[in-house]
C-alpha cells in the first residue's frame, strides 16, 4: 500500500511540473499557483504541499532536466563517448522541434520574477556545467584530458553542442533539420577532445 501511494504521489508531482512547464511557456512569471493546480489537475493544497512556491516548481523542473543532461557523467566510458552522449541529449533537448519553448518561457519570467530565473538557471544550466566541470578537472587529474579551466572549458562545451540552439529558441525561431543528430554530437565531442588532449 505504501508503493501506490508513493507512485501517486509521484504522478501529481510530475504532472504539477508539467502544468507549470507549459504555463510559463505560455504565460512567463504571470502563470500563478492557482491556474498550475488547475491544469494539473489536483488541489491548491496537494500543489503546496509538494512545491511552496513558483520558485520551487522552477527548481525543480531545471534539476529534472539538469540530471538528464548529466546523466553520461557517471557512465564510466571514455571522455570522447561520455561527451557525445551529453551533447547529444542537450541538442535534442534544445534544437530540435519545438523542445526549446521552455527557454523562451524563463526568457519571459526573467525580468518579473529575477529570483525564479536565477533559481531555473542555478538548478539546471548552471548545475549542469558545474558538474561537467567537475568531471572535466577529474579527467584532467587522471591525465586522459588536459584541462586547465574547467568551468570554462565546460561552458566552451556546451555553447560548441548548442551553437546557436539557445537563442533560436528563445525568439521562438525554427530549428534547421539535423539529419544526423547522433553523428553531429560525435562531431561536439572529437573535436573538443582534440582540442584539449593531454601534450
């Protein structure tokens, strides 16, 4: 019994993020409590019982897609296939279709609500390129990879996956077809390797 009720749980929340997602979408920082409880589908007080505020829902939204986006750091495989698959989640995550609306919508919430976009990027951009940097000083240390900033290396790593992907999306514009998404990340990944191999 505790298992179901865990899973429901679980289930609100997720559609509580997802009712909020498409609401700053649509709204920015004027999608208020009441209207993601609604869409949601569930109470004001099961909604704060799980998230006191819009800033906690953000929190959270950017740590779901941050742990996404991370999750080849502990894979264990060579930096080469480690960074592939990172830059092949965050182009498919942010240049494909219409996956980049989330952008536009914090671009929106930025300048009313500062301390919810500060929350969205800490949690999730900003995480992210801290944990590839960590990883990054680790490949440095084992000798595999010559990096002697990290945190500008990952950040370098992460504009050469998105190129101009971040800012088509926040202006709502269309993302050019990538015929081969896989090879293209590949592509990210040899190319930064090359240029911070170990002398």
């Amino acid at each position: 019994m505790p298992r179901a009720l865990g899973q429901i749980d679980e289930q609100k929340s997720q559609a509580i993020l997802q009712a909020a997602a498409s609401l700053f979408v649509e709204k920015g920082a004027k999608a208020t409590m009441s209207e993601i409880a609604r869409r949601a589908g569930v109470s004001k007080q099961t909604l704060y019982n799980r998230f006191a505020s819009k800033t906690e829902i953000g929190r959270a939204l950017a740590a779901q897609r941050s742990d996404a986006v991370t999750a080849p750091l502990a894979s264990g495989a060579e930096p080469e296939a480690v960074l592939a698959a990172i830059a092949e989640t965050l182009i498919s995550k942010i240049c494909t279709g219409g996956k980049g609306a989330s952008l536009r919508g914090v671009a929106l919430v930025s300048p009313e609500a500062p301390e919810l976009a500060r929350a969205i990027y800490d949690a999730g951009p900003g995480e992210s390129v801290r944990r590839i940097a960590a990883w990054l000083r680790v490949q440095d240390e084992a000798g595999r990879l010559s990096v002697p900033d990290p945190l500008a290396a990952a950040e370098m790593f992460t504009g050469m996956a998105l190129g101009h992907g971040h800012l088509r999306s926040v202006l709502g514009l269309p993302h050019p077809d990538i015929a081969d998404l896989p090879g293209r990340a590949r592509e990210v990944a040899r190319r930064f390797v090359r240029a911070f191999a170990p002398d």
